[in-house]
C-alpha cells in the first residue's frame, strides 16, 4: 500500500511546476520594444525575443566586456592581437565606423556601448561581436577567404547584428527557463540573486552557441546594416561562397552552427530587393561616422 505522502508530494511538484510556467508566462507577457527604424524600409525580422527579459542587460555585457579584456589579454601574451598601426585592424575600425552609427536604431542599448574592434592573429576562420559591442576578427577570415571590404562588412554586420538583437541574453534566457525553472524566474521578478543566471548560463560568451533561426535573422540585420553604411550586400553572395569553399572537410568554426550557405544565399538574394534601396542611397549620401 502506498504511502499518503506520494499523493501530496506529486501534488506539491505539480503546484511547482504550474507556479514555474505562469511565472514564466508573466515574464513573456510584457512586451519588447522594437526597434525604430523607419518600418517601410529594410527587412523584417520582429521584434526581439521576450526570453531576453529573463537575464538583465547591464549584467550581460559586463560580463562581456571581462571576457573580451581577458581574451585581448591572452592575444598580446602571445604576440597575437594586431597594434593599432596593423594595416588590417585600420580597415575593421573603418568599416566598423561606418557600421556603427545605424545601431541605435535596432537597439537603444547601443547608444551607449564602448564598442571597440580588434583583430587576433589567428588562422581561425571567424569573427564575432560579443554584448556590448565588443568586435573581434581573425586574421583567418580575412587572409585565406581573401575579404573585400563589401564581404568584410557583411560578416562585421552579422555579428553586430547577433549583439544588437541580444541572441546571447536570449540563449541564456532560455536555458534558464528550461534548466532552472520557477527558482530562477523568482529571482528575475525580484525575488533572488539576479547574477546567478549570468554565472551559470553565460560563463563563456566567447562559444556561446546560437540557434539557426538566430543566424538566419542576424543576416538579414547585418545585410541591412551593412548597406546602409554604403557596403553592397550583394557581396553575401560571394561572401558564402567562399565560405563553402572554405568548408570542404571539416567547416571552419565560424560555420558551425550556422544554416547552409546554399540556403543562406538564397535568402539573401531574395531579401536584395529590400536593402538595395538602402545601398543605392547610402553611396549617394556618405554616412558621417558620427551620426550616432
């Protein structure tokens, strides 16, 4: 005969879990803002996802600004981070100016990060933009992919992109309301240590993974941006395709997770029709670098 406890029991863990989902649903409940570029022009991705509600901002990019001083430290040690008369990182700074400045409009946040760029001598073939801002390139990605300056912004884009649209808060929201459930959703409603969710979800920012459908809407920012800072977006065509031919054997780290490059060029090429505008006006208009 079972013992009286087990119903109670099942039904304390059941109370849990229905407390856990409706203070998750609470959370999803409150709208995020959108963006504020013009709505008519540009693709169109929505709005950022509600999980990025469950990890606070500010906690996020401190820890990305730590990662990314801790990274750039190791690189010097090793004679590997590029010095600011380094041919390569002058071309990353420039196109990075002219990238910057339409930030804002997909991320207010952006307003106020201390972006910086620099580049690691590595044969990597990657590039990332960490929260914040925080931009890194390996001489891999420019070196054996032979980069324009139009395929540079495309990639700079992109990962900017993952920054201002906050797929690492989102990633680790996620994994905070999958793994830990009502605790950690009490703490973000104020009721706990708030940083516990930064320490254990987003130790390492750095390899932080991001999912396809996040990949796929970071190309679409990313190819907006870069044609607004006058770079051809057209140039993601040829981007991919040097990356596929990159890929043969093992894909390059920078391809990891991302859809395949037939699938992404033709999302590009059918999004073109969106961003040529954009392009065609930024290369009659220069951006000033300081428009943000």
């Amino acid at each position: 005969m079972e013992r009286a406890s087990t119903p109670s029991s099942s039904a304390a863990s059941a109370r849990l879990q229905s407390l856990s989902a409706s203070l998750l649903a609470l959370v999803l409940a409150v709208p995020v803002g959108a963006q504020t570029r013009p709505p008519a022009e540009g693709v169109e991705v929505g709005r950022n996802s509600a999980f990025t509600k469950l990890v606070p901002a500010d906690q996020v990019e401190r820890s990305s600004a730590q990662q990314y001083a801790q990274m750039l430290s190791r690189a010097a040690q090793q004679n590997a981070l590029a010095t600011a008369d380094n041919a390569q990182l002058r071309r990353l700074r420039a196109i990075a100016a002219k990238i910057v400045p339409f930030a804002v409009a997909w991320n207010p946040r952006a307003r106020d990060w201390r972006w910086e760029v620099n580049l690691i001598g590595s044969s990597q073939i990657n590039a990332f933009c960490m929260p914040g801002g925080k931009i890194a390139f390996y001489s891999g990605i420019l070196q054996k992919l032979q980069l324009t300056d139009d395929e540079v912004a495309m990639v700079m884009g992109h990962e900017v992109a993952h920054a201002l649209r906050e797929h690492a808060r989102e990633r680790m929201g996620k994994n905070a309301a999958t793994n830990i459930g009502a605790n950690v959703l009490s703490q973000v409603l104020g009721f706990g240590q708030l940083g516990q969710t930064v320490t254990n979800y987003g130790a390492q920012l750095l390899t932080l993974e991001f999912s396809r459908e996040d990949e796929s809407e970071a190309d679409l920012v990313g190819m907006e941006l870069a044609a607004r800072a006058g770079y051809d977006p057209r140039a993601g065509v040829t981007l991919w395709q040097k990356m596929g031919a990159a890929s043969k054997g093992a894909p390059p780290q920078w391809l990891s997770t991302h859809p395949s490059g037939t699938k992404r060029i033709a999302e590009i090429q059918a999004n073109l029709p969106k961003v040529m505008p954009l392009f065609e006006r930024a290369r009659k208009e220069p951006v000033p670098s300081n428009k943000q």
